[in-house]
C-alpha cells in the first residue's frame, strides 16, 4: 500500500525557516517524480514545487521561488521541503504527493494519485 | 501560468440528483486535466486524469469529459458520500494550477 506521511510543521515566526519531510513507503520512490502542495485555511489548493526523480528537474511556484527548496533522499525514501523567510501567508496544510504519469490518446498525462495526510505549518507572531 | 477556473464555486443538490461542475482552463490544455475530491480534513484523493479515465476504485457514476479548454465532471446519481470539494487541475505545463474548487452540499 502506498504510504506518504509528511512531519515537521508547527508554530513558526515571520522570518523563521522550518524544514518539512514526507516518509514513502510502499513503492519504488526513486522511479516517481513527486510536488508539495499547500492549502491555507478555508482556501483551495495551491502547488508548491515539483521535483523528478532524480533531482535534475526542479520547480516553485512563483510565491515561493527563492525561499523554499525541495529535495529529496532516494536512499531515504524521503521528501524534503526546506521553506525560510515564512510570510503570515504560508500558513497552510502542506501536503506531498506522487505524480503518477500514464498513456492517454498517444500523449503522456501525469497526475497526482497518492498523497499524504498533511502537516500544518503556522506563520505567527 | 494557466488560470484554471470553476463553476459553479458552490451548489446544492439533493440525493440520487444528477450534477455537473465545470472547469474552463485560460488556454488549450488538450486532456491534460485531472478532478480530485476533499473532504474536510482530509487529503485530495484523484477522481479522473486525462479529462476523462476514472482512477482505479472510482465509482463509475463519476464521469467526465472535454478537451482544449473547456472540462466538466459529472456525477450521475448523487450518493451521501459524493459531498465534498471537487478541484480540477491542469497538468499541460509543469507549473501546475488548480481551479478554485466547487463546495457541493446536500440541499
């Protein structure tokens, strides 16, 4: 069974850094690439940032590129988000997940199949 | 970045009702579009990828369709579990995007 547990979020002041991690087990992690996606309270659903297996391809949203970092530990299964400088507006629900990619009308689709339970992280004086 | 955006933002239906929520990207995206179901507290789980292929363990009264811009997601006879959040998502471009989300409650 697909598992993906996600850990480290808290209390954290405007400026603060704080580093999120999201355990795998139950498939071969190093075959998948996987995102970070976060919902603010009472918001919808925001993508964060995407890494590929290997980690040669990375990407951020716009709101956070220069602040966050993704990373991961194949050897590990593991995630990593490394988010400093935090804003009141990254207050969210941080979810990862595993971008799964399939064959539809002779074109390569992905999409996000599996997904963790979510860690909250708070910005706050 | 591709604006994806729903509608309607929230709706009422009763049990055993017929509804359809639709999502119009800010330019073609050919299928590349997923729908996912949150329930409070709880993660998105996926409903259907490339516009209209039912994730495996989906009820088959989920259904949906479309290409370029313009998508919906059906759910054919409405049971009480189907109250949720419905989001849909384009995955044209890596820089992916979500649409706002449409709340559909019990009316």
């Amino acid at each position: 069974e697909v598992q993906l547990v996600e850990s480290g979020g808290g209390l954290v002041k405007p400026g603060g850094s704080l580093r999120l991690s999201c355990a795998a087990s139950g498939f071969s992690f190093n075959n998948y690439n996987m995102i970070w996606v976060r919902q603010a309270p009472g918001k919808g659903l925001e993508w964060v940032s995407s890494i590929n297996s290997r980690s040669n391809y990375i990407y951020y949203a716009d709101s956070v590129e220069g602040r966050f970092a993704i990373s991961r530990d194949n050897a590990d299964n593991s995630l990593y988000l490394q988010m400093s400088s935090l804003r009141a507006e990254d207050t969210a629900v941080y979810y990862c997940a595993r971008v799964n990619e399939a064959t539809a009308d002779g074109t390569w689709v992905h999409y996000f199949d599996s997904w963790g339970q979510g860690t909250l992280v708070t910005v706050s004086s | 970045d591709i604006q994806m955006t729903q509608s309607p933002t929230s709706l009422s239906a009763s049990v055993g009702e017929r509804v359809t929520i639709t999502c119009r990207a800010s330019q073609s995206i050919n299928i590349y579009l997923n729908w996912y179901q949150q329930k409070p507290g709880k993660a998105p789980k996926l409903l259907i990828y490339a516009a209209s292929i039912l994730q495996s363990g989906v009820p088959s009264r989920f259904s949906g369709s479309g290409s370029g811009t313009d998508f919906t997601l059906t759910i054919s006879s409405l049971q009480p579990e189907d109250f949720a959040t419905y989001f849909c998502q384009q995955s044209f471009i890596t820089l992916y995007t979500f649409g706002q989300g449409t709340k559909l409650e019990i009316k």
